[in-house]
C-alpha cells in the first residue's frame, strides 16, 4: 500500500471515528440526527448536544492525538531511537507541574482559564529551556538527560503538591491534569490550545528533510548541508509546543506519541519525514477511539483518557515490538 494511499485510509477512519464520537453516548443519535442537528435543521436540542459537548470533545480527542503523534514521530527521527517519545523531553511533565500548581492556589477556581494557560507557560518554559542547550550544540544524549532531569523534578514537585493538597477537591483536579481526558472540553478551549498546536506542528513539518537527513547521523547530516544548530532548535520547539498545548487541553497522556510512529512507520519507508503526517493522523485515531471507550464504558465514574490510551498502548507496543525482533 502506497503511503498516500494509507494517509487516505487513516483519513477515512479518522472522519468516521468522529461521526461515531458525535453518534455515540449516553443517549445515541442516529446519523440522520447527527446530520439534521450539525446543521441547524433538526431538534435544537440534537444541536446543542453535537456543537457544545461532542464535537469539541471529538475534536480535542483527536487533536491531542495528532500533536502527540507527530511530535513523537519527530523525536524518534531526531533521536534516532525508537522508545522516544514527548515525554522524553520532560515538556509534558512541566506542563502538567504548571497546570497543577495553578488548581493548588485555588486559581483556576476564580478563572477556569488560568490553567490551560499555566500548562502553556509550564510547557513553553521547559522547551525554552531545551531550545537553549540545542543552541548551545548539546548532544543528543545531553538533551535526553536534561528532560529526563525535568520529568524527574516536575514529577516530584507534583507529588509534593498532592502531599500538600489543602482539600479533597484540589487534589482530585490535580489527579485529573495527571491522567488526562477531554470531558467538558469546549471551543473556547480548543481556540486557546489550537495555535501553539498548528506552530508546533508547522515547525516540525519545515524540518521534515532534516529529519530523513539526520537518520544517517549528525557528522553525516552536516555533510549534507543540515544546519544541526539550526535543526535542533527548530525539532525541540515544535516538538514541545506542540507537546505542551496538548497537555493544556487534555492533561498528561502517554504512549500516544510512543505507539503511532510504530504504527504508520512500515508504510512510510521508514522515513522520519514521510511519517509524520501519516503519525499525526494514526494518533487522532487513537486517542479519538480511545475517548469513545471511556464514554461507553459503563462505570460509575467516567474513566480518565489517558489511562485508556494507556491500556490500549502499552499492549500494542510490546506487541509491535516483539514481531520487529526488539525484544
């Protein structure tokens, strides 16, 4: 199967995971009905129910997983290793630092968009951060160091906050920023995330032929006129800001950006540059039927996102990996 071919597929399934997200729920809605009310000629309560709490919750859903997707197909490439992914950087974990410092402080009770914001600021500090030790020819394995410094301390603090929770409800809403989901997700939210989502990403699709050339190695890239001072800074900001708005819409989700690379990479000739768009769109499909799971499972509380993805990513990993000989 050629790869436009596959990026049609998974288009394909993408948009029809999206009706079945819009159909499905606590009380379904036939297409007809899902049809009718997208476009103001059926019950306006069908409207209501698609364009306030479906469709932005679908949308986020899937473009989470498209950022976490084509960030993961970055540092993979970038890295040159195959369990990378953006978390590495330790950009997820200071995003959701900052995004549980402001529900501590009580802040987010006042102005509920000082969070979503906060996990910006948390993000957009930590690839700064990043970016400075690219631009200062940090190697690779430097770089790896760092976020995994970063993930360690912002996981730390963010226990220490737990410990010190000053009421049951703060620590609940911390807990959700750490396991993730996209209930109660609505336009405004998705306006507020979606431009550092499309910067991050534009920025990681104009290195896509530094990527391919970076696969050979950095003394072999440079040789082929890559700017590697250049290439790193331009990977690390993409890759974090595109990580970090992310966690800002849905909180900290794992094994997306881990697991659709593997996915899609066959199909792209192994090509970090031909797998990112094919990465984006296998990692909305996930994470948007990962989302369709949570709100079909019956329990008495609904379960978190990320610990879904988790479960449906973890398995899928090792059994990825364990058919390529990697284990």
């Amino acid at each position: 199967m050629s790869l436009r071919t596959f990026n049609l597929l998974l288009a394909g399934i993408a948009i029809a995971a999206f009706f079945a997200a819009i159909a499905l729920g606590a009380t379904p809605l036939p297409l007809g009905r899902v049809l009718a009310g997208a476009f103001g000629a059926g019950d306006p309560g069908d409207a209501i129910v698609i364009w306030e709490i479906r469709a932005p919750r679908a949308l986020s859903a899937f473009i989470v997983g498209a950022s976490l997707g084509a960030a993961g197909a970055a540092l993979q490439g970038y890295l040159r290793n195959p369990l990378a992914e953006p978390g590495v950087l330790g950009v997820s974990a200071t995003a959701t630092l900052f995004a549980t410092i402001s529900v501590y402080w009580g802040v987010s009770a006042a102005a509920p968009l000082v969070t979503p914001l906060a996990a910006i600021a948390g993000a957009l500090a930590a690839t700064a951060l990043l970016a400075i030790a690219a631009a200062r020819q940090a190697t690779i394995v430097s770089l790896i160091l760092i976020g995994v410094g970063l993930s360690s301390f912002a996981g730390a603090v963010l226990a220490l906050l737990m410990n010190l929770a000053p009421n049951p409800f703060s620590l609940s809403d911390m807990i959700n920023w750490t396991l993730g989901s996209v209930a109660n997700r609505s336009l405004e939210d998705l306006a507020l995330s979606a431009p550092f989502i499309i910067a991050g990403l534009g920025v990681l699709l104009s290195q896509a032929r530094n990527l391919s050339a970076l696969t050979l190695g950095e003394e072999a890239a440079a040789g082929l006129g890559v700017d590697l001072k250049h290439a790193r800074l331009f990977i690390i900001a993409g890759a974090g800001l595109a990580t970090g708005a992310s966690v800002a819409l849905a909180g900290a989700i794992g094994f997306v950006g881990l697991v659709a690379p593997h996915i899609v990479r066959p199909f792209a000739a192994y090509d970090p540059a031909r797998t990112l768009v094919p990465s984006a769109l296998a990692g909305g499909v996930l994470l948007l039927i990962a989302d369709i799971i949570v709100r079909l499972t019956p329990t008495a509380n609904e379960l978190k996102l990320g610990v879904i993805a988790a479960l449906i990513g973890a398995p899928m990993f090792v059994w990825i990996a364990a058919r390529r000989g990697a284990v």
